[in-house]
C-alpha cells in the first residue's frame, strides 16, 4: 500500500515528539553548538586576555586539562547508565504491576527526559572538548575557560543526580501514577469538551459516498485544519462512521462523505486519506477516553489475583469518578466547522454511558465480592447521582446501585456489621 507522503511524515512526526529519545537528542545538540561557542571564546583575543590577568582561569598543562576532561566523562556516562537502568526498571515495574498503557505518560515525562538531556549533553561537551587539546608551550591555547564551565556542569548533574534519584522512587509509587493519568485526562478533555452538545445537521437528501480503511489499525483521528479546508474547497460534510481508538479493518467503511452533485471523486479521495491518521497508541491528548480506559485497567490489575490490592482498584475508581462528574457538564465535540462557521466533519464520540459501561462494570465484575469496592461504588454512584442534575443517567446508575445494594445484603452478618 502506498502512503501518502503528508501522512507519513505527520504519523512519524508525532511518534519523534513522543519518544523518550527527543528532548535528549536536542539537549546534546545545543550542548554541542555550547562546546563550538565556548572554544571561539577561549582562543578570541578578549578570552587570551582574560586568562592572562586571571591566573587561577589558566590551565598550562595539556596533560592536566585532558585527565580532569576523561574524568569526568567518565563519571558522567557511569552516572548516565545508572539513570537509564533506574528508568527501566521503574518502566517494567509499572508495566507488570498496573497496566503497559501507562508507559506512554511515563516515557513522556518531560522532566526525566531533561535530566537525561543534560547528562548526554554534558558527555558530548566534554569529548568535543577532549579533541581540541593540544600539547603546546603557552597555555593559553588550552580551553580554561571550556573545562572550567565543565566541572560547573559537572557539578550541576550531580545535584540533578541526588533529585532525579528521589524523583523516580515517587514516580512508581501507585498514587502518582494515577494521579498523572488523570491529570493528563482531565487537561485533554478541558481543551476538547464544551458545555453544549452539538446538532447533527440533516443529511438525508444529500448524495454521499462511502469510504473503507486501506489498512487494518487503529483510528486516532484527523488533522482538523488540513481536513476542514479540504472540505471547504470541494464543499463536502464528511461524517465518520468510526470512534478514535477503535480497531478498524481493512476494507471496513469508516467514512461516509456528503457532496454536492458535479464534484470529481478522485479530486478529494485521496487526500481525505492522507489527513486520516491510522497508528497503534492511547496518547491521552488525542483522545482523552484513553485515560478512562487506563484507570480501569489499573484497577483490573490490581483486582487480579496475582496482585489483590483493592486499595488501589479505590484510588483508580476516585480518579474515574471525577472525570465522570466532569463529563456529566461537559460534552465531546461532534461538529468541526470550517472558518466560516460551516459545519464541515462529524465525528462519532463516547457518550457517558458507554464509558460508565466499558470502565466501571468491569471493576465492578471483577471486585463485587470485595466489600472496599461495594463501598466505594455506593459512594461514587449516589455523588454521580447527585451531580446528574437532569436525570439522563438515573436508569444507568440505579441499576448498578442495585446490584451493589444486593451483594452487601449477602455479606455475613458479621461481617457487614463489623
């Protein structure tokens, strides 16, 4: 199958961004343009000058100045693998004790990547420099300055070894993990989710045409500025027939697009297509039902036997209760208008009670003979009650209140009492 060049490159793009990898990489880059800088200032005129009238600034030994270079480079890659170890262990260990989803918010931490940034960046600072010593007579062709700022960063990645090593023991810790996946949800869904539900506009007497997947993944959504103008230009409506994160297989009509009569097919089909993004991944900013689902899966886990912790299946159904509360008042976006107000793509979203069915009766499966999750669940359900101020969801939720109700009268009586 061939991809669309546009499509590629804005797929690989977004995986670059996501990577563990890519503030590093940028980090030892401009540690690398400081390195060029910093030289062109030791052998400048006024950088001569300062070492000459600052004795304590000279380095004369080029023996000196490449030991103390190797040092701590040394130092500095020991310290550098030590780091990665930790964060691998912490990354299996979240992994096999809560859910492999949560990897992606943890890999994303853009303060471990930093840490991680300024000790690759100090590594290649200090080889770059290793490579302009040369044994001469005067010492003012030796980079003082350079190796000076050196032992500073030297220092600096030391005070962010000490934080970074009481950092990633909080960062395992069950509390924070659940903690951050329900920020990450709560943030994507203020930027995408309004006070108002969107009108499907009627389209009966329209002409349309339907679209199949050319593959078979998962869908994550479109890059809304490309398809609204795409749309605007032919006056099409297109209406997705598919929710992001579902699995869609090849040959499967995923879209329908509405026309007016005398528009060319082949002059828009493709380039729907190639705005229509298809790849593997929860990245929660894209689709904040993904935190949902990671919360319930942390709760699941914790209810296996192989763990038993309902202690924590409660701290996961505490996040997903208040995400719940927010997406009673709040609704998805159905409509994307164009910049003339035009309503111009449709797509299908998650009402509450889908996500109320797919994240809290599992849990409830899984732990309704434990009396912590009883307990909660009654509590959560008569606050989502509570919040449900037009009754939209009454059925819903009295129908789980039931069962909860029923599975606390089987208690024994002790037991209930206790």
């Amino acid at each position: 199958m061939v991809v669309s060049p546009v499509k590629w490159i804005r797929v690989h793009i977004n995986k670059i961004t996501q990577s563990i990898a890519f503030y590093p990489a940028l980090i030892a880059i401009s540690f690398l343009f400081l390195s060029w800088g910093m030289l062109e200032l030791d052998f400048s005129p006024w950088g001569k000058q300062l070492k000459q009238q600052l004795s304590w600034l000279s380095l004369k030994d080029a023996s000196t100045a490449r030991t103390i270079i190797s040092t701590v480079g040394g130092a500095i890659i020991s310290l550098t693998v030590f780091s990665f170890s930790m964060v691998m262990i912490v990354l299996n260990q979240a992994a096999s004790q809560m859910s492999n989803r949560v990897l992606s918010s943890m890999i994303e931490n853009r303060f471990q990547q930093i840490i991680l940034g300024c000790y690759i960046g100090t590594i290649v600072y200090a080889l770059f420099l290793l490579s302009t010593i040369r044994d001469i007579n005067s010492g003012v062709y030796v980079p003082a300055l350079s190796i000076y700022l050196l032992i500073l960063l030297t220092v600096v990645d030391i005070f962010l070894f000490i934080y970074f090593l009481d950092y990633v023991t909080q960062t395992l810790k069950y509390e924070n993990v659940i903690h951050r996946v329900q920020q990450q949800t709560r943030k994507s869904m203020e930027e995408k989710y309004s006070t108002m539900a969107d009108i499907i506009p009627g389209l009966e007497n329209m002409p349309f045409v339907e679209l199949a997947a050319k593959e078979s993944n998962y869908y994550q959504g479109f890059s809304t500025k490309k398809l609204l103008a795409l749309a605007e230009e032919y006056d099409l409506f297109i209406s997705f027939a598919c929710k992001p994160g579902d699995f869609i297989l090849k040959g499967t009509v995923y879209i329908k697009v509405y026309f007016v009569s005398g528009n060319t097919r082949s002059d828009w089909e493709p380039a729907i297509d190639a705005f229509v993004d298809f790849y593997r991944g929860q990245p929660i900013q894209r689709n904040p039902e993904y935190g949902f689902l990671q919360l319930a899966e942390i709760a699941l886990k914790s209810l296996s036997p192989g763990i038993n912790d309902p202690a924590t299946a409660v701290l996961s159904l505490h996040a997903l209760s208040d995400l719940l509360a927010y997406r009673l008042s709040y609704y998805p976006a159905k409509l994307s208008t164009d910049i003339n107000g035009v309503s111009r793509v449709c797509s299908m979203v998650s009402s509450f009670q889908d996500l109320f069915i797919k994240c809290i009766h599992p849990i409830w499966n899984y732990g309704k003979q434990d009396q912590y999750i009883q307990n909660e669940l009654l509590i959560m359900i008569n606050a989502l009650k509570e919040r449900d101020l037009e009754n939209c969801h009454t059925v819903l939720l009295n129908r789980l209140l039931t069962k909860v109700g029923e599975a606390k009268k089987q208690l024994p009586a002790n037991e209930e009492n206790f």
